[in-house]
C-alpha cells in the first residue's frame, strides 16, 4: 500500500512541476514517412542549440518542453532524410513532420543525425531494421525475424533450424511475444523450423534482454515486441514474393486518402499441393495426405483527427497435417486423421493526444492459440470419431500514457488487465458401433494485471536514471498473488559517445510452458500458476558501456549480466508430456503439476556486439561468454547442472554489402559451443527389492548409467550462409531476384546423437543432421 | 502442361532431398568410462538368509559391447559388518548372489551395518546402512478379490483391487514401499510359482504420523491353481525409496520425449544400493 501511495505521490509531483514551469513551452506532433504518412517510432527529435531531445514513441508522437528561446530542431530517422526546423520558441507548437525515405548509400549521417546507443538509458535492448531481415539469407529462403534475432549475442537458437530463442539462459517459454500490444503464444511454423513473422507487414522488431522498463512484465527473460504497418495512405502499393515452399503476397493503401489505410499481407506454402497429383497417381487407394501452413496479417486505422486515431489489426495464422486413406472392403471406408494449430490476435487501439504533453493509447485485445487432433475411421456403416483440443486464450485491456512535463522528465504509466483461459485438454469420443459418446473437457480461468509507472529522467547532462515500478496480480483458482517489480537503469556519459549503463529489475510469469523439447512443438502446453506450482520470478542486474563511433557509423556495445531464476519448471525424469492423460499406480489420473518439479537458475556472461545499421556495408559482430546452471531437488539427485542450452562460446557474424544500386550480397555465420546433453555411458543389471518372492532380490533390472544430467557436450555448431540479390527497377514496379545457400559449406552439424551399431556390433554414438549446403531461389515483385 | 509437370518433379524432389537427414558415427570425443562394479543388497531382520548381488557395469561404447546379458560377478570378496564384528559372504552359484545365514550374522532393528566389495582390478566398492526400528503395526488390506475359473476353463483368471492403508512412524524420513505378491502352482510343471504385481512407494513428507492409503489395481491370467496372494509392507530408509524410485521411473515403455532418469545409488565407487528394511505381510488365502 505505502508504494502505492508512492507511486501517486510521484505523478503529483509531476504534474505540478509541469505546472509550475511557466516560462516553458512545448513542442509536440507526430513523425510521419513522406508519401505513405506511415507513422515512424524511434525518430530522434534533438535542439541543437541545448543539446537536449526525444524520440517518437510507438505511435511517431513527440513531446519536447523548452524554454522560450530560439530552437533548432533536426529529425532524424535511420534511412531518412532528417529534417532540420528553427523557429522563435513563443507558445507551445504543434510540429507535424513527414520524412522522406532514401537510398542509404547517399545519405551522410551527422553524429547529431544517427542514432545513437551511448545516450540511451535503455541497456539491452537490440532493435533490427526490417529491411535488413529482409536482406539476410535464410534457410530454404523463408526470411524470419526470430532466426535473425538468434544471431544477436545474448540469444541463443536451440536445435538446428529451430526457430525457437533462448534469452540469458532463459527458455523460450520466458519471451514475451508481442504482435501490435497480442501476445502470441506459439510462434511457430512446421514444428518450429519457421517462425510467424515473415517481415513483410512489420514496421518494427525490438528486443529487450534486460534492464526491462517497468512497462514490461509477464515474462522474465526477453521482450520481443513487433509493430505492424499501418499502410500507405496515399497510394495503393504491394509486394509479392515465390520462395521454394511458400508464396506470399502484400498490399497497402489507402481507404480515405490522407485518413485511412489498410495493409493485408498473406503467405501460404504449398508443398501439399505440388504433391497431390503425385499422391494421386502413385495411391491406387486414393489415399492423400499433406501439410500446409499460412499466415494473414491485416491491419487498418482511421485518423479520426489530429488527436485521435483507431487502428484494427489482427493475425491469423494456422498449420495442418493430415491425411486420408481409403480402407476395408466397402467403398465408404475411410481413415482421415488430421493435427492442426494456429494462433490468431486481434487488437483493436485507440491514440489519443490529451494536449501536447500527453498522450495516451487504449487497446482491446484478443489472442488465441489451438491444437487440434482429429480421428475418424469409417468401416462397414460404423464410426469412430475422436478429437482433442487444447490451448489458451486470452482477453485484454490496455491503457498506457505517455506523459512529458519537460526535458528532464519521460514519464510512462498504465495497467494491463487480462482474463486468461486455458484449455489444457479436451476432447470427445463418438463410437456408433458401441454406442459409446464421451466428452470431457477441463477450462482452467485466471486474471492476470499489472499497474506501473516509470520515469525516464535526465537528471545532469551526464547521468540519466529509469526509475519504474511495475505491481503485477494474478488470481486462479481462489490463489491470489501480488508482486511488485522495481526496476532501474541508468546511463553515466563518460566522454562524448560513451557512455556507462547499469539496470536491475525483477521479473514474475504466472504462466508456464510444458516442453520436453524446447523447440516449438504444436504439443507444447501452457498452464498458469497455481496453488502447488508457483509462478517464476527473477532478478538481474546488468552493466557496460555503450560507445558510438560515427565516423564510422558503428555502434559499439559491451556488457555483463548476472540473473537468478525461482521456481521455474521442468518435467521430472521420466515424465513427458505424452503422459499427460494416464493415471499414476493408485488409478488416479496424472495431472500435469504431479509430472513437473520446481527449481531455480544462475545465468550470467558477457556479450559484446560492434553494429553498423546504414551505409553500404552494414551487419554487426556479436560474440557471448555464458554460463547457465539449473537446480531442482528432484533432478540430477538436487545437484546443479548444466542447462542444455548453456552454450560457453557463440560467435554471430553478419554482413550485408550493397554492391550497387542492383546488387547486394549477404553473409552470416555462427559458431557455438555444443549443447549439454545426457548421454547414456553405461549398462548393468541389478535386482530391486521383491519381498513375498523365494528370492527376495527379485529379477534383475537392466539400467543405464548416464553420469551427471547434461554433463556431455555435443560437438559444436558452426554454419555459412551466403546469398546475392539482384534488383531490377521497372517502370512502376522493382523486382528482386535472390540466389542463396544455408550452410555453404554443408557441415553436418549434430541434430540428435543416438546409440547405434556399427557393422561389427560394436556400439557408436551415431548422429543425424538435418540440413547438408541447401541452395534456394526466390523471386520478389513490388509494385 | 509438360513444363509444369516438370516443375512439379523438380520441386518435389529438391523439397524431399533438402529434408532428408544424414546419419553418421558422430565426430566427438566420448568420455573415458571404466567397469565398475554394482551391488544390490537389502538387509531386513525378517531375513532367514542375507544375500547380495554383484554385477559389472560395462561401458556403452567399449569396444564389442553389443547387447550382452550381464553375468554376475562371483569372484569378489563381499564382507558385511556391524558394531559387533563382521562376515565374508559366499558366492551361490545357483542362485548368483553372495549370502551368509542369518543365524551366523543376524540382522537387528535399528542397527548400523557396512558392507564392502572387493574384486581386483576395481576399486573397493563401499556402502553403510541403517536397519529401520519398526514396521508400522497396522498395515491392513481391504482386498476386493475376483477369480473367474469358467470363462477359460484350466485357464483361472485373478482380479483384485486391494486397498491398503497404514500409519507412518512418528519422526520425519521414514519411507515405505507396497508391493503384492501372486502365489499359484503351475500344474503343467509341477512347481509353485510367484510374481510380483504391483508395487507403490511412499514417503512421509508433509504428513508425519498420518494415516496413510494407497490402493493397487491387479489382475493375472494363470494355468494351474491360485494359492495365496500376499502384500508386503516394507519400511526402509531414504536411499531405498530413492534407488527405487527413480530406477522405476526410468521405465517409461520407450516414451522419446521422457526426461532420462539418473538411477539413485549409495555406493562408493560403484552403482547400486545397500540398504537396511523392515518387513510386515498380509497373506490373504484364494
């Protein structure tokens, strides 16, 4: 209660500070993109003369409170012309700015005009430019966000091809996906190889890792937050794209021109349809079966007017495996099976600017992610039918304000309400010949919440301090908990362009993912807190320096992270999900709390990172030192061990060099230490104790000694991937042509590692890859 | 029409050949990993005959380690000791095991006992246990019994659902384990028959000197005539219900997904158990 009042105690003063401030005016507006007025987040708005600034938020709105004096404003923007304004400062202003795109290679960047790390408090955070996604090569040439994001230091991929991200030794469950203020809960494609985000309909992608503003929370290792387009509003415009396994298509414009726009961006693969004919005539039964996937990103807003704008945006995407197969001696007998998921978000938003110095957003939001299993078997007139269901969805509120009393001060405040469902299984069972029907299905209801507020402020030329506090609830089943998240960054200007940063923050997520893999199965659970499983929490504390060199436009980053993790979940040995469903030796059903086991986490390491965003040659350099160690009482005998993930050494080289205005090649290639895994090393046979019995040593049970949990390394991981693109500007339209190959030099990295034997009998270590050098090929029109 | 047929061959194959896997021996270092031996022992006073089991581990990947049985090793020394003096075990051919009579070195509740192992070329294998005091007093069963001698004529079909309860001994880290056992005679050969069905641990964490139930589902098919049934309660000590525990866990009817499980031990340089147990029966006649 005493932070509460706290808290409320701070805004007052806020408020009234602002009031007191008289001789000050402010300078508001929003950033736009010149032509499709697509609204710019991250725009640095600096005053020449006093060397103080801002940036745009999420929606391109600013705020900057000045005294009245001449001022000399530049805009600037990564890929933009910025844009210079000086004028009397004699009233508070509305400044409304569209910056034009251009080439990058032309554009030569003032240490004023770039953006820059060493003046941020925000630590650990990487924000990736759209366009350089689009420009990296990629397995199979399925361009994906999350597998750009794994070649940051600090993010470590899992299995090969896996789209999944483990953040600081965190697990994937511990990354906040946001779509456009949704979450998304299973980001994955075709068992994890693809991820959702394609790129064509994203505006932004930013991670955080650490240092987390109190605005954040749910989760305890990573913010991954993605701002859809919101379309041009002046022209119509598209983009479509043939890859190997999927085609895409994207388009924009306008609705009322000048008012409102639209963007739907669509992907579908379609390896089940070249493959039907095939099916077709080589299965004299008639049999099929294939697997698809596709995406729909749709999003449209209406300025409302100049303080108010609604935006509607939404994913839909879904995965399907199936099959049919004619059987028996009727004509009607039929097996068809078929495993479907998908995720769909909807978020309805509403931009309201209160006056110049404040500004607020409301979001209504939906997201909902299913599995389904479906059987039905047809035989001589009779059926059986089963399916089953399980998955999440979510309902939420969002309020958030941003509010900028002067220079010194960035405040941001709001909550967060949401109304969680979780289906952890379902299913019905239709049996005609039995006449047996069953249906059961288990709905688990939660609330979820979070209040906070943060200050970004500047409190000398040098030392800039977040200070925020974040108070998250979450009640199920009559279990309340409340727990408050301070946080704290800061950034200490050492000289010009370098800069000492430190954060702390504490996390809590009420949810928890059941996976034996890690990597992204349609399988995968997600369960709340409850009264026998507590929810996870963690501290960490980070720090390092930040330097900029614009002279040759690099950003230089280094920094050490120390993080503790509770109550964080894994199965116990033996247990795996496939047993969610059975019952235990007293005939009681399993439930998943009985399979899972409490423990706590040590993550901490170094990364260092050299990042070039513009120019003609452009990627960056990441290289993380780590360490992660796990302990439950009830794995490994309590002792700590190796999180399979814990990867000593990974190295992240990307480059991207436009040749010239038709040619531009890319390369990335990465190196990590092997996964720690538990490799069986032994074998022996031992009675167990079998009282009643003549013997009362009873039989001999064969056993399998595989040492310490995680205590073998896998050999480690490196992989090239080149790739060309050749751009062709049309009369209205450009096209791209893209040549490119994954793992050029086709290593033949470790999937999995299994006992085999060698054609003498003798037992080997046998591994399977998954991917040799494969070459692919796409095609992009935009017009 | 041909181009796109074509098109559908040489995209289906390129998808089919990018997917396709490679297996290989793996190109890592394995770990150096040396026999060593495994004992099972369980020491209760009800024992008219102590005995313990010695195996010899073999390294997974040594060289012609197929799949071999795993003989028993019986050219160790195996000593047993308590407070009072101690006794070399010998080897029983018959049986595989080392034992001694229980008259010559007789087993007492609440007592400490050592047991060393000793076979050249390994180090000394070494364990101490501790005999618990007592078995709770009121194990009871309320057994639910069926036997259908009519559907299978020679062929008795045996059902039970036996529900069993008893109170944990006061003081924390007392453990139990229930097992039922299926007495019959097999009428083809000749000879009496047992197996044993079913088995539950139990631990007393958060419920010290509390009541506690479990229940045991059972069923067997036999040829021959159903003697007994008999559920044995045996209170034991933590390595036991650990070493049990987790080697039942570990059997999870080749489940991929399962975590692996670590098999408990207290041995010193070595794998296996060695503990001490204090043994109660019901035996419910058929």
């Amino acid at each position: 209660m005493k932070k509460k009042i706290s808290l409320l105690a701070l805004l007052c003063f806020c408020l009234l500070a602002a009031q007191a401030q008289q001789s000050k005016f402010t300078i508001s507006g929003t950033v736009r993109e010149a032509g499709s007025l697509e609204k710019l987040p991250g725009v640095t708005v600096a005053n020449l003369r006093a060397r103080t600034g801002t940036a745009t938020n999420n929606y391109g709105f600013y705020s900057l409170t000045l005294p009245s004096d001449t001022v000399e404003l530049i805009y600037s923007y990564v890929g933009y012309s910025p844009v210079k304004k000086k004028f009397l400062l004699r009233a508070d202003t509305i400044i409304n700015i569209d910056l034009g795109v251009v080439e990058l290679q032309t554009v030569e960047i003032s240490a004023e005009q770039q953006e820059s790390i060493s003046d941020n408090t925000q630590m650990s955070q990487i924000s990736i430019p759209v366009e350089q996604i689009k420009q990296i090569p990629a397995l199979l040439g399925e361009k994906d966000v999350l597998k750009v994001i794994q070649l940051m230091p600090g993010v470590q991929k899992g299995q090969e091809g896996s789209s999944g991200f483990y953040v600081r030794g965190g697990g994937p469950d511990q990354n906040l996906i946001i779509l456009d203020d949704a979450t998304v809960y299973n980001a994955f494609h075709l068992f994890g190889f693809f991820s959702l985000f394609n790129g064509d309909a994203l505006k932004s992608v930013e991670l955080t890792k650490g240092g987390f503003p109190a605005r954040y929370g749910g989760r305890l290792s990573s913010v991954l937050e993605m701002q859809m387009k919101d379309g041009d509003r002046q022209k119509y415009h598209g983009e479509a794209g043939i890859g190997l396994i999927s085609s895409r298509l994207m388009l924009e414009g306008p609705i009322l021109k000048g008012k409102s726009s639209f963007i739907v961006s669509g992907r579908r693969t379609y390896i089940d349809v070249l493959s039907i004919p095939f099916q077709k005539a080589f299965n004299e039964d008639g049999g099929i079966g294939g697997y698809f996937f596709y995406d729909l990103n749709a999003k449209a807003n209406y300025e409302i007017n100049s303080k108010n704008t609604l935006y509607l945006s939404g994913y839909f995407g879904r995965d399907k495996f199936y099959a049919r197969v004619k059987s028996g001696l009727n004509s009607d007998d039929e097996f068809r099976a078929s495993l479907a998921w998908g995720n769909a978000t909807g978020t309805l938003r509403w931009n309201h600017i209160w006056n110049s110095r404040l500004f607020s957003n409301s979001s209504l939001i939906f997201t909902n992610y299913n599995l389904g299993i479906s059987q039905r078997e047809e035989f001589g007139g009779d059926f059986f039918e089963l399916s089953y269901n399980s998955g999440i969805r979510d309902y939420s509120f969002k309020h958030d304000f941003d509010f900028v009393p002067n220079p010194k001060h960035y405040i941001r405040f709001g909550l967060l309400a949401t109304y969680h469902q979780f289906r952890p299984s379902a299913f019905v069972i239709k049996d005609s010949y039995s006449g047996q029907f069953e249906e059961k299905a288990r709905l688990i209801e939660a609330w979820e919440a979070g209040i906070y507020a943060e200050d970004d402020w500047t409190v000398t030329s040098r030392l800039k301090v977040n200070m925020g506090l974040r108070l998250s609830y979450f009640t199920t089943q009559k279990k309340n908990y409340w727990r408050p998240e301070p946080r704290v960054a800061a950034r200490y200007i050492l000289r010009e362009n370098l800069s000492l940063k430190a954060s702390w923050a504490i996390m809590n997520q009420y949810l928890h993912l059941l996976s034996n893999t890690g990597i992204g199965l349609p399988t995968d659970l997600w369960v709340p807190a409850t009264r026998r499983v507590s929810p996870q929490r963690s501290w960490q504390a980070a720090a390092g320096l930040a330097h900029d060199i614009p002279k040759h436009k690099l950003m230089v980053s280094l920094e050490g992270y120390y993080k503790r993790s509770f109550d964080i979940i894994g199965y116990k040995e033996g247990a795996s999900f496939l047993a969610i469903g059975d019952v235990n030796e007293n005939g009681e059903p399993v439930n998943w709390e009985d399979n899972v086991t409490a423990g706590q986490a040590w993550s901490y390491g170094v990364e260092f990172m050299v990042q070039r965003k513009f120019g003609k040659f452009t990627g960056w350099i990441g290289y993380t030192l780590s360490w992660t160690q796990f302990q439950f009482d009830s794995l490994n005998f309590g002792r700590k061990f190796y999180a399979r993930y814990d990867r000593r050494h990974d190295i992240s080289l990307v480059g991207i060099y436009k040749l010239n205005d038709h040619i531009t090649l890319s390369a990335t290639w990465v190196y990590g230490t092997g996964n720690a895994i538990t490799l069986p090393q032994a074998e022996y046979s031992l009675p167990i104790h079998s009282p009643g019995t003549p013997n009362p040593q009873g039989v001999s049970w064969f056993v399998t000694d595989y040492g310490d949990k995680n205590s073998f390394r896998m050999a480690p991981y490196h992989r090239l991937d080149i790739g060309v693109q050749f751009h062709k500007k049309l009369k209205r339209s450009e096209r791209t042509f893209e040549l490119s190959a994954y793992n050029v030099y086709s290593r033949l990295n470790p999937f999995f590692y299994y006992v085999g034997y060698d054609r003498q009998g003798n037992r080997r270590l046998r591994q399977i890859s998954l991917f040799p050098v494969i070459p692919s090929v796409s095609w992009t029109w935009k017009f | 029409m041909k181009r796109i047929h074509s098109l559908y061959i040489v995209a289906a194959a390129f998808v089919l050949l990018s997917f396709t896997s490679c297996e290989r021996n793996a190109d890592v270092d394995l770990p150096e990993v040396k026999p060593k031996l495994a004992l099972s022992c369980f020491i209760s006073p009800q024992d008219t005959i102590v005995r313990a089991y010695v195996t010899q581990s073999i390294p997974i990947f040594s060289l012609g380690s197929s799949s071999q049985p795993h003989q028993p090793v019986n050219n160790a020394t195996v000593t047993l000791s308590d407070a009072n003096g101690s006794a070399q075990l010998t080897y029983n051919p018959v049986n595989g095991h080392y034992e001694i009579p229980a008259t010559s070195f007789p087993i007492q509740a609440g007592q400490s006992y050592r047991i060393t192992v000793q076979l050249q070329g390994f180090p000394t294998l070494e364990a101490t246990t501790n005999v618990p005091v007592a078995v709770p007093s009121d194990f009871s069963v309320n057994p639910q019994i069926t036997v259908d001698t009519t559907s299978f004529p020679g062929f008795p079909i045996f059902e039970a659902e036996l529900e069993h309860q008893f109170t944990d001994l006061t003081g924390t880290g007392n453990y139990y384990m229930v097992n039922t056992v299926f007495n019959w005679t097999d009428t083809l050969m000749g000879i009496d028959q047992q197996l044993d069905l079913a088995r539950v641990l139990y631990n007393d964490s958060d419920r010290d000197g509390e009541l506690i139930r479990g229940r045991q589902s059972v069923g067997v098919n036999i040829q021959g005539s159903m003697n007994n049934v008999g559920i044995w309660l045996t209170a034991s000590n933590y390595d036991y219900y650990e070493f049990h525990r987790t080697l039942l866990s570990g059997n999870n009817g080749g489940d991929p997904f399962s975590e692996p499980t670590l098999v408990y031990s207290n041995v010193t340089n070595g794998f296996g158990i060695f503990a001490g147990c204090n043994t109660t029966r019901i035996i419910i006649p058929l």
